[in-house]
C-alpha cells in the first residue's frame, strides 16, 4: 500500500512538473504543436510563466480540441486581465481601466455634443467605470455606459443617432476592443493594445510552427515589449486629430493611390486610406517615439477618471526646452520627473526609450536667437505668455472638412462595445461583435494641411484649431429616405459643426510667419471666402449659411461648436487687435513692431515712417 501511495504522489508531482514545464516541453503539450514559439517575456517573474498560467486552457491535452478548451487567446484583454497581468500588477490594471484609452470619454461627450445630447461635459464611457482617485480638475466620480439607439423611437438625448455613430465606428479605438480588420489597423485589445507589436499587414514573423504567416490579424512575434513603436501607436491613432500618422507626416490623400506600382497598380491602403507623404515633426526625423514625450500616467491611467485628453495630458514643450527666462525643468507639469532626460551644466540631452540614442535638447535660455525668434520670442514677450509653441511651431496641420456620415437602419452592424462567444478575451474582436448597431458609411467634403486656424484653447491660451466632427446627417432604410444632410444645433446655441483646438504633432524648427497669422482671414476662423457651401448640395441649398472653414464671423460671433470646455474662436477685440499689427506688418516688417501693435506716439510712428522712406531710397 505504501508503494501504491508513493507511486500515485510521484506521478501528481511528475503532472505537475509537466504543466509547468508544458511551454517548452519540445515534445509534447502545447509545444508538440507550438514548436519555436517564442518566449513571451524575459522579465523577471515573467520567464517562468507557463502557456496556461496566462493562456488558461489544458497545457498536458494531446489533442487541440481539448488543449483550447476554456483557453483566453488574449489572457491580457480587460475581460479576462485580473485574472492574468492584474494578480501581479493589480494597481496597473485598476488605472488601465480608468484611463481615456479604456472610456474614450472626450471622444463619447465631443461626438454626443454635437449631435446635441448633451453638453460638453463627460458623463458616459464604453463601460460602466468609477474613478480611483477624485478631486482633480477634468475629472469626475464616475461614467456610465453610452445608450444604444432605437429608430423605431423618438430621438432624444438617450437615444441619438450619435451612440450609434459611436458604436458602430468610433469606438474600435479603446483597449476593450481589438483593431480593424484592415491593413494598418491591426492590434489586440487590453495591455497586448500597446505591449505587444503587430506590423502593417498584420501578419506572423516569429518561429512558431503552428502559426500561418500569411494569415491576418497577428503579432509580429508572441513577445512582449515596453518599446512601442510610433507605427504600433498609430494602430489608433490615424482617426480624429490623426496626430499619429501627422507625426509621421502623413496626410491622407483624396484617393488617389498613385504613384502607381511596379506593376501598374495603385498602391495599398493604411487604415482604409491612400496618403500623402508631408514634412514630418521634428522629433520624429530626430529618432523619438511617442513614449520619449508621453508619460507613463498620461498612458496607463492614474486612478483619476479624465473628460478630455487636454486634462490628462502633463507633459509640456517647456519641460525640456524651457523658455527664453526660464530653464527647463526636465518635469511634467505635475511635477513628475522625466527619467529620460538629464541635464549636465547648460547642456540637456535625452536618451531615447526604444534605442538609447542620445539628443541634445535645444535650451532657450541664453541661446542666440535669429532675428525672428527674438522678436517673437523675447521683444513681444506677450507671446510666450499667451500662446502655445505650437501654434507658431507647427508646419501645417491636418483638416478634414464636413463628415458626411450615412446610417442604414435596414442593415443590422457589429457594435464595438458588445461582443460574443465562448472566449471572453475575443469578445472585442470585430468578426465577434453583436449586432445591435448599424451600418454607416462616411466621407467627406474635402481635406487639407496647409494653415490651420488659431483660436484659445481650454488653458486660455492661442493653439492650433482644427475642424472637429462636422456631421451631416443621412439617415435612410434601404433605399427609403429617412433624414437627408441634418445638422444639430448644439445645447449652448452653437451649429454642431465643429472645430476644436489641438496640438497637430507637425513640429518643425521655423516658425510660421508673422504675416501668415496677422494678416490672413482663414488664421482668425473667419474662413478664406472661397468655398461655396450650397453648391456642395444636391438642391443648391445647404442646411448651415457659412463655410465650413468659418467659425466665428467679424463681430466674433461662435458659428461653430467647440467641445472643449473653455476653448473658443478668437472675439472682434482680439481678431481687430490681431489684424491691426498685420497692416502694420505690410511697410515695418516684424521688426519694427513693439509689443503692444500699436506705435507709442506720432512723432514715434513719423520716425518710422521716415526711416522707411528712406531704406526704400
């Protein structure tokens, strides 16, 4: 009987022995299949993990059937992640789950806003969700999941075309959710979303004899990184400010596809469309990633549930570059250090996260400025004081005018929030999504890149200003018309056709010119006069009287939405006080401006005006 026992406990250990050796068993388990799969992680207490220690599943099967059973094919997705990443970073996932790239709150209130459900302040998110932290400026207690649209009942701020919209399209870009089904698109959901790298294609390169390489939707290699390309980040964001493909500087082009291939083809799309190649932002051409700029907190989440990204976001142009008076502080503006960057006397130089590349990073403080830079930087200091650097800084920005969004209530679509399926952790794949949306089909009016528009932001001061979503409205049933090319009028009075501040992620060394901001109508949002908005419609008669570029009219009156809290169009005194100096601008050059715009006196201003008389001799 002894014998018996010990031979029964020898065979429990020598199970156990092998389930937790199962990964890398070269023989059988889950390696008799998964042959040169690669080692998922060489972090320390990682290394040992076991396929089903974060797979789940059967590791000692010998069939796949029964190896696969109850297995997560993403153990790190948010469905199943406190069982897997969150039992030994539990503090990571809480914050994960709190953060914009979780609720997509600005997206959800900006997108609701100008359908007119509600005002601009957050109050839904993809799930259900309560903040860990409270108190801070931007937050809030708690968000609810968004509504789902009925078109058989009356529409209503719960039941708005918008959650539809929403559902249906703009929300494949959370970490609930994989990506697109398309080339440029493809990513996992939960913590794999950034940690783990797929390619373009979205095709397999690793040793793993199980995996077809040629088919879609599939991590570069079963490998973990903390190195997030800008490729992997752009995954996402290539919609709505687009900041990761203009950082690249890419443009999306109207469809052209050309130059054509070898082969005489049009080239392949990214993210659904054909793009044009621009000047890319400086620190890009420079070797920096996104992670080099932003934070851990900013991405991860910090416990606090933010409205809009401008809240979250802590990082800023003066951390590592100062300004004209001041050193930079080589912290955020929480005051949280920036482990990357390092300061050795005047000089600060920054070592890159994914190659350890070493950059000097310009300092204002001191440096000799071109004749430019000090007038804008140093003799008209209001400038530094109530502008964004990147309102001069930026080369150009993306602009996509009018978004023409068609619903068809006759075609039951995926609902991006809701999946199915025996595998949670598949549930925010697209080919598992329930249908309990639409189908929508969107275009637009026309795109551009060339001079943005200004206006002030949510921290008062002058940005870059963009159109935001600017929705014309189809709605039919099948080939039965329902709402034609509707716009919203939004709860404060404003058109929901929309422009918003941003910063365009296009930094480049020169500036833009003084005359480009002080002298040119599209610059103060009072749109440049050309477009014909009615002509644009079938019946020559446009639901809104102003151009899609225009926001504000010369008195300063809003005619476009902006869902920013605070945020707004530049008012009459300011647009009168900006074009003013661009008369100016037009005899004196920008150096013979004070900085007020204004000469102090008129044997001051006669002075000039001789002096000019004479350098024109």
């Amino acid at each position: 009987m002894k014998t018996f026992y010990f031979i029964a406990i020898f065979v429990l250990f020598s199970m156990l022995a092998f389930n937790a050796n199962a990964q890398w068993d070269d023989d059988t388990g889950c390696m008799s299949c998964h042959n040169g799969i690669e080692q998922f992680s060489q972090v320390d207490g990682m290394a040992d993990l076991t396929c089903v220690d974060c797979h789940n599943g059967d590791g000692i099967a010998t069939n796949m059937k029964t190896a696969h059973t109850d297995m997560w094919a993403n153990p790190t997705d948010l469905r199943v992640i406190n069982d897997t990443c969150g039992s030994c970073h539990p503090d990571e996932v809480d914050n994960a789950k709190t953060s914009l790239h979780a609720t997509m709150a600005g997206v959800i209130s900006g997108t609701r806003y100008n359908f007119a459900s509600q005002d601009r302040n957050a109050i839904h998110a993809t799930y259900d969700v309560k903040a860990l932290k409270t108190g801070r400026e931007g937050t809030v207690e708690s968000l609810t999941q968004i509504p789902s649209y009925d078109p058989t009942q009356p529409e209503s701020n719960t039941n708005s075309p918008g959650d539809d919209y929403l559902r249906n399209q703009c929300l494949r870009c959370h970490i609930w959710s994989d990506g697109h089904q398309r080339d440029g698109d493809y990513r996992a959901s939960g913590c794999a979303a950034c940690h783990v790298e797929y390619s373009n294609d979205g095709t397999y390169e690793g040793g793993d004899e199980a995996i077809d390489k040629t088919q879609k939707d599939r991590p570069r290699k079963h490998k973990m990184t903390k190195k997030m390309t800008v490729d992997q980040c752009q995954h996402c964001h290539n919609r709505g400010g687009r900041t990761g493909v203009s950082y690249k500087g890419m443009m999306e082009s109207d469809g052209y596809g050309t130059p054509y291939t070898e082969d005489g083809d049009k080239q392949g799309k990214l993210h659904g469309k054909h793009y044009n190649f621009l000047e890319a932002d400086l620190h890009y051409d420079a070797g920096m990633s996104c992670i080099d700029c932003h934070t851990k907190n900013e991405m991860h989440g910090d416990g606090y549930l933010y409205t809009k990204k401008e809240h979250a976001l802590e990082i800023r142009c003066v951390s590592c570059h100062g300004t004209p008076t001041t050193e930079a502080t080589l912290k955020t503006s929480r005051d949280m250090p920036l482990n990357n960057l390092k300061r050795e006397g005047k000089t600060v130089t920054l070592t890159t996260k994914n190659d350890g590349k070493k950059l000097n990073v310009p300092q204002l403080k001191d440096k000799e400025l071109s004749k430019e830079g000090y007038v804008a930087m140093v003799k008209i200091a209001s400038h530094m004081e109530k502008m964004e650097c990147s309102t001069c800084h930026a080369a150009w920005a993306p602009q996509c005018y009018g978004c023409h969004a068609k619903q068809d209530i006759s075609k039951p679509n995926g609902d991006w929030l809701n999946g199915t399926g025996d595998d949670p952790s598949k549930q925010g794949n697209k080919a598992n999504l329930a249908k309990n949306a639409f189908s929508w089909d969107e275009s637009r009016s026309y795109v551009r890149w060339e001079m943005p528009a200004l206006g002030i932001n949510h921290r008062g001061k002058v940005s870059t200003f963009v159109p935001g979503c600017q929705v014309f409205l189809t709605q039919v049933d099948g080939k039965k018309s329902i709402v034609s090319n509707k716009t919203y009028t939004t709860v404060d009075g404003t058109s929901g056709i929309s422009h918003n501040p941003i910063q365009p992620h296009t930094m480049s060394k020169k500036s833009r010119t003084c005359e480009e901001c002080h002298t040119n109508p599209k610059v103060l949002g009072l749109g440049s006069g050309v477009y014909d908005i009615n002509r644009n419609f079938p019946d020559g008669k446009a639901p809104i009287d102003f151009e899609l570029e225009r926001f504000v009219d010369e008195n300063g009156k809003q005619l476009q939405s902006t869902s920013h809290e605070g945020a707004r169009p530049f008012n009459k005194q300011e647009m009168d006080r900006i074009s003013r100096v661009g008369t100016c601008l037009a005899c004196h050059g920008s150096d013979e401006i004070n900085a007020t715009g204004k000469a102090p006196n008129d044997v001051t201003h006669n002075k000039v005006i001789r002096k000019m008389a004479e350098k024109a001799k």
